[in-house]
C-alpha cells in the first residue's frame, strides 16, 4: 500500500553540520513525522511537520507507565547520489512485534516503512556523503493520554526523526574495552527483552554508568536467570569466534533479534563458516582464550554496525583479543555490510531499498 502524506515545511532551515564534526544522535533536521492514534479513529491524520517540541500534558501516560516502542535504522547515500535504506522491512516487522508486547496497537502494513522513506526523501540533502557517516533514523511510538492508573493508554503518537552522524564510537572500528555484567540483570525470557522498549535501556545506565567509570566503553550482559551465558554486549548482539566456529546467543526471548545480526548470520553462513546460535558460557570463553582458541569478539548493531572487541575484562581478569586489534573476519563483516549499505557492492539479498 502507498501512502501519501502532506509535508509543512520550516520557514526556518537549519544549516548543515559540518560532516567533519558530527557526533551521534546531536543533529537533527528540519522537519519530522507525526502520526496520531486514538480509539475512535485507529491510526490517522500522518504528516511532515517543522522539527520542533511536542506538547504533552503531564499526566501522559508515557511519563508514568513507560508505554513506548522505537527503532533505530539508517540512511546512506550512494557514490551515485542515490538515497538508500537497509532492510526496513525488518524494522517495520520488529517494530510491530514491539508494539504487541507492550499493548501499543500496530501500525498498519508497511506504514512505518512508507513514512520513513517520505521523511527521508524530503530530508535528503541531510544524508552526509563522508565515508562512515549516515542518516539515523529514529521512529518511535508513546502514549499520550493523560491518566494516572496503570492500563494501557487509549491514545498514542507515532513519530521518526532524523539524525546526520558519524562513527557511533569516537574510535571507528578501534576495538572496545568490554567489561563483562555479572551482578546487575538486564532481560530474562518472558520479559521485554526481544523488543525494542525504551525501559530496557534505562536498566542497563546504572552498569554503563560504572563500566565507563572503570575505562570500559561497554558492558557484556550474561543471563538474567544463571548469570552464567553470555547476551549482548550493550545494545549489540555479540558474537565469538572460537576455534573456526563463529557463535552467538540464541533468540530464547532475552536477546534482540538484531536486523544486523541477521544478516550477519546470513553472510557467515553464505561463506560456508561454521555459525551456531547457541548458549555460550563466560566461562567458555574464558577457558577458549587460554587455550589459544578464542580468535575474535565482536558486536552488531545498527548504530556501529560491527564493533570489534580488544579487551574483555570479568571478575577483574583482562583478556586482550586478538592483540588489541580488529580481527579478519570482524573487517570483512564491516566491509561487506558497508559495502552493500552504501550500494558499493552487489547486493544479492535485496536488503537495499532506494528512497
């Protein structure tokens, strides 16, 4: 189904960053997407507005229940000029998957993905042609009637932003330092971990918080029941290579299906590699790297894509991977991904689609 939505344009532009200095998540362009629900009409009323405030009242029920969903995608731009985005599809399935969860009602079919993609072709002067820049691209979903009692909202707004960033860690591709959580619980199965929920992240400041304290840039989560197996290092999946065998957790409702941990399973396993998705203890890892097993770690995401891991660090015992440095197959991942994102390379998934 298209969708046509009607567009408001500022009659104040913004300058555009300077793609030298753009650091993640700080920009935002002129205008966004705004779409209302209540129960009388379902979804309705879609529209390109002047990026601005949003005017809720305090008894919103986001502000007191935590009713909110989003997603988190990207824009490139081509060598050619061409505006691209990588498996929104995806996006809009997980997305809707979220919105089950937590009692949101969905959007329709392919809406989310038709007014990203208005959103973006209006804003596409704001996708930044420097290498390992993009357009970030953030859709959301909250309630907003204002009541206090716990019951899900009656009333809701659906709205995408857009970001022009750089490399989501100030080092690139430079390996992390990941400082491994055995003491704090991020997700357990039955819980919303597998969606995109912003209370999932809230949890997890109290352990980024200290992490940072000690030099780490990020924290690897282990199950919330034994603490015991690892999950994901952040917001990432993360993935180990141990022995040729390329492994990470599997999707038992803690974890997020990652759009691009799918596909990199999807290349790893394409390349004729070794691939499970299974538990995998810390300990494993561990006694891996003693005996001179464990080759790589390393996480996917969208906002980094891949991110190469130098340093583990659990129960105050260091493990330096691969020396420090970004392992083979972690570059060739980065390569491929960027590769077919930025429609350098031949794309034989379709996962590209043009705005």
């Amino acid at each position: 189904m298209h969708y046509q939505f009607p567009v408001t344009k500022t009659t104040a532009p913004k300058g555009k960053p300077d793609p030298e200095c753009l650091n993640f998540g700080a920009t935002f362009t002129d205008h966004m997407f705004l779409m209302d629900y209540n129960v009388e009409n379902g979804w309705h009323n879609g529209r390109i507005v002047p990026y601005g405030p949003l005017c809720l009242e305090p008894a919103a029920a986001v502000f007191h229940y935590a009713q909110e969903i989003f997603e988190g995608m990207k824009g490139y731009r081509s060598p050619d000029g061409r505006a691209l985005l990588f498996r929104p599809d995806m996006n809009d399935r997980r997305a809707m998957n979220s919105c089950e969860r937590i009692c949101i009602p969905p959007l329709p079919e392919g809406l989310m993905t038709e007014a990203v993609k208005a959103l973006v072709d209006l804003e596409r002067d704001w996708i930044p042609e420097k290498e390992g820049t993009s357009l970030y691209i953030r859709p959301f979903i909250f309630a907003t009637e204002p009541f206090i009692g716990v019951r899900a909202s009656n009333e809701y707004l659906f709205v995408v932003i857009l970001s022009p960033v750089g490399p989501y860690y100030a080092g690139g591709l430079a390996p992390t330092r990941i400082y491994v959580e055995d003491k704090y619980v991020r997700s357990v199965p039955g819980g919303t971990g597998e969606i995109k929920a912003g209370g999932n992240y809230a949890v997890g400041l109290r352990t980024e918080h200290e992490a940072h304290e000690k030099g780490y840039s990020q924290v690897l989560w282990l199950d919330g029941i034994e603490r015991k197996y690892v999950e994901e290092i952040g917001t990432s999946n993360a993935f180990f290579v141990i022995d040729g065998e390329v492994i990470t957790s599997p999707l038992t409702g803690s974890i997020l299906p990652g759009i691009t941990r799918d596909s990199v399973l999807t290349l790893l396993r394409k390349w004729g590699l070794k691939v499970s998705e299974r538990k995998l203890s810390i300990q494993e890892v561990y006694d891996a790297f003693d005996q001179g097993k464990l080759e790589e770690v390393f996480a996917s995401g969208t906002a980094a894509v891949i991110s190469p891991v130098g340093e583990l660090c659990w129960k105050d015992r260091k493990l330096s991977i691969n020396g420090g440095n970004i392992g083979p197959l972690s570059q060739k991942l980065y390569d491929e991904l960027t590769g077919i994102q930025l429609g350098k390379k031949e794309d034989p998934f379709g996962w590209v689609v043009e705005v």
